[in-house]
C-alpha cells in the first residue's frame, strides 16, 4: 500500500509529488495529460498584479519558497528550469508612472517595485514613458518540467500513463482502491477536470481559456520580459511568447483567429520591428 494516489500531473500534481517525496512519502501517480492548462502556461512568476498595482495572493511566502524548490528539482532531472528575469512594466501615462511610485511605497510592496524608471533604450519597442521594474521575477519552463518529472515518474514505476477510471475506484475503511493500487489517500490535482469528477464536480469552478503567440523577431533583441497590454516572454533564439488572452465561455483546448487578431493587435501597439508567428498556443 502507498500513502497517496495522486490523479494529475500538471503543476499542482508535480508540486504535490515533490513534497510528497521530500516527506518520505510513498505515491503512485495516474494521469493522461488530457488537461493542457500546464503545458501551455508561460510560467512567469510575478509577485504584483500590474494592472492596478497590487500584491499577488501570498506573494512573499511562495517567494521564500520558490528558489530551493526549483533547485532541488533541477538538481533532480538535470535540467534548468528555473529563469530569472526582469518584469518592466511599460507605461502608457504620466499618470501610471505616479500610480507606480504610489504603489512602490507601500510596505508590502515596497521591496518588489523599483523607485527609478526604466528608460527605453529598444528602438523596436515604444515606451516614450518608460518603464517600472518588478523585482523577483522570472519564468519557469513549464513544458520542461512536466517531461522531466513524468519521465522520472515513469522511470521508477511511480506513473501510469491512462486516463483516471472513476468506476474501478473503491472505498475501505481506511485506503481506496484503485484497480490494483491500495493507497491511504486519494488526491485529485485534475485541474479543468473537475468538471468530470463525479465525486466534486458540484463546486463553482468555472474555468477560462488562455490562448498564446509564439513569434520570431530577430530585431527585437530584448532581454526583459514586457508588460503592456500583453505580455512579451522571451524564450531564446529570438522567439517570444505573447499572451495571453482570457475568455470564460469557450472551454476548448483550440486555437482560434479571433485570439491571435486580438493579441495582434495589441503586440503591434508597440511593437515596431517585423516579426513572424510561428505558433499558437491554447
């Protein structure tokens, strides 16, 4: 018998495992990875919500956390995972710039906003008013992760890779049943689909699609990731990830043309050298 089942392998299955194992904890883990929110994900970490300039949700305490965790397991699959980088927030207006400066001296905020502007010096970017600069930035490889752990998983026989049946699970007195896996716990980390778990399908998750370019932009050169009304991430290579949109009522895995007009529209409101879009993303 296992101490835990874990049904899902995206970030929070991952996240779960991990912590798992450093407790000494034995587990098996089901998943199909038909939920593509994870693998999709740009992965920035960004401790300040940049619209309005506010505290992400326990943004000091994943902060702590977020640097030895990732460490550990790029120690573990041998793979770079963990990229710091500079957020700057691109300002449209005098007025953000004093918004910022207000922000910035707010205790809890005041060691992740920077009090200088930024100034452009990228000729295919329009910033005539500059930039703030979020500290404690960066971007975690996402895709890189799952494959690097689902093929740790898969190497010590810790991952069955099947959709989760939930007519073969049974309940004991004290451990489910799940074909032949006994385990004590049962957790489910199935992300959007919950809305097919018989068992919590009845809580108010609503869900939304995001979708993402990826462009090649050899004139670009930049090194810090842009905020403006989308997100620019660079990737290496001269590729970006631009995103992302945010739709509550379509619930699909697919791209659409009208998500890569809108985030079109909107890299090209400041953007100024060519580019090429060499992928979509949902």
């Amino acid at each position: 018998m296992v101490d835990y089942l874990v049904a899902g392998l995206g970030l929070a299955g991952i996240s779960f495992c991990e912590t798992l194992e450093q407790q000494g904890k034995s587990f098996m883990v089901v998943s199909d990875q038909s939920q593509k929110a994870s693998t999709v994900a740009g992965g920035l970490y960004n401790p300040v919500a940049l619209k309005r300039f506010n505290l992400s949700w326990k943004a000091h305490e994943q902060l702590a956390l977020l640097p030895q965790f990732y460490a550990s397991l790029e120690e573990k699959l041998g793979v770079q995972l963990n990229c710091p980088l500079s957020v700057l927030r691109r300002f449209t207006s005098i007025e953000e710039q004093n918004q910022w400066f207000e922000a910035s001296d707010k205790p809890d905020l005041e060691p992740l906003m920077s009090t200088s502007l930024i100034f452009n010096t990228n000729a295919a970017i329009e910033a005539k008013y500059s930039y703030g600069e979020v500290l404690r930035t960066g971007r975690v490889d996402t895709k890189l992760l799952q494959i690097g752990y689902r093929n740790y998983l898969l190497d010590r026989n810790l991952l069955r890779k099947e959709s989760f049946d939930f007519n073969s699970l049974a309940f004991g007195e004290d451990h489910i049943l799940y074909k032949n896996i006994k385990a004590r716990y049962l957790v489910f980390a199935l992300g959007y689909g919950l809305k097919q778990n018989p068992y919590f399908n009845c809580l108010p998750l609503n869900g939304s699609k995001g979708e993402y370019l990826m462009i090649k932009a050899p004139d670009l050169k930049e090194t810090h990731i842009i905020k403006s009304s989308v997100f620019l991430i660079p990737q290496g290579n001269h590729v970006y990830r631009v995103g992302a949109t945010y739709k509550r009522e379509d619930k699909t895995n697919k791209p659409t043309p009208e998500a890569r007009e809108e985030l079109e529209t909107k890299l090209r409101s400041f953007l100024k050298c060519d580019y090429e879009v060499v992928d979509q993303l949902a």
